[in-house]
C-alpha cells in the first residue's frame, strides 16, 4: 500500500472512529503528557484508555498487543499503588535503573517475547508472531520500569514504539500507527526531562523529586 492509499485510510478510519476511539487517542496522548510531567494521574488516564483498547487491538488479531494492555492494566494499578507516598514517607522518587534493575529488565523482555512468540505461533491465526510479540515484550519491561520510576523506561517504552509503527500501519491500522508516532515524540522528551528532574534532585539531595 503506497503512502496515498494508507492517507486515505486514515481518513476514513478517523471518519469511522467511534468515541471509544477517540476516547483512547485522547487518554493515550494524556497518559504519556502526564508521565513525562512526573505526575501520577498518568495511571488513571492510563488504566482508562488501556480498558478501551483491548477490543479494537483483539478484533485486528494482534494478540499480543490485547494482551499487553491487560499486562499495562495490572502494572498501571501496582504503579498508583507504588507512587502514592506512604504514611510519614516521601514519593518514591526518579532514578536511573541499576544493575539488578536490568537484568529484570533483560529477563523480561526474553522471557515475554519467547513466551508470546510460542502462544501467538501455535494457538492463534496471527501472521506477525515474533514482531507482535518483540513490541509487547519491550512495552511489558518498559512499562516495570516506569512503575519503578526509572529514566530508563522511556528507552524500552519507546523501543516498543519505534517497532509498534510500522506494525500498526501494516495491520491497516493507521489511526492508531499516528498516535505512536506521537507517543513516540513525546516519549523522547520524557526520557530528557526525567534526567534532568533525576540529576537536579542528586545534586540538591532532595528526596521528592
């Protein structure tokens, strides 16, 4: 499909888009303004849009990616929890990922992607196994990272974007391919702005940032 074609697609598809869709454009773009933001009404934007999106992402059979956002609907709740600052104790606040930190990471990212190859492979009709199950996998290590306020899940998060693209716009789904490219953007703000909130708290000692 030449780039003409996928533009009138998208044009259609934005005259068809229902308010569930469009409910899901808005509190997906919300959901990554307010984590690059550092603030926790990210997992309540984030939670809404994730329920919203596991239909239209099933009905295109990318399995994975339905069933990533049920993984991004338990790890958005454990984050809420994670974030909100106990009794007498300060937010838990940004900082870079340690070692241990990656290998967690590195496990998650090989264990998803060769647990999601295998169940997309044998028990569905999907004809993009391996790069459906890549971009969840990063996405799942990603969005651990960000429950764990790291600057470093703005890396995996946005592996899983850059791959997740072209995915979208081959499934015929082009809408959704132009709101990554946006997540995409801002992502990369957000890693930048995360260092410097990280850096500025190191060099001041204070705890919250």
């Amino acid at each position: 499909m030449d780039l003409f074609a996928w533009f009138d697609l998208f044009k259609q598809q934005l005259k068809e888009a229902d308010a569930a869709q469009w409910a899901v454009l808005i509190l997906g773009v919300a959901e990554v303004l307010l984590a690059k933001a550092n603030k926790i009404w990210l997992y309540p934007a984030g939670i809404a849009a994730t329920i919203l999106s596991v239909y239209g992402l099933f009905q295109a059979q990318l399995y994975a990616e339905s069933f990533l956002n049920v993984y991004y609907l338990v790890m958005s709740i454990y984050g809420w929890w994670y974030w909100v600052a106990k009794k007498n104790e300060p937010p838990v606040r940004i900082t870079h990922a340690s070692a241990k930190d990656w290998k967690i990471t590195v496990a998650i990212v090989a264990g998803a992607g060769v647990l999601l190859y295998f169940i997309l492979k044998l028990y569905t009709p999907s004809n993009v196994p391996a790069w459906d199950a890549w971009v969840s996998a990063t996405a799942w290590a990603g969005m651990w990272l960000l429950a764990k306020r790291k600057v470093e899940n703005w890396i995996l998060l946005n592996i899983s974007n850059a791959f997740a693209i072209p995915l979208l716009f081959y499934k015929s789904l082009p809408l959704y391919g132009v709101l990554t490219i946006v997540l995409f953007v801002v992502a990369c703000f957000g890693y930048f702005d995360w260092k410097r909130i990280e850096g500025l708290a190191v060099r001041t000692g204070d705890k919250n940032a």
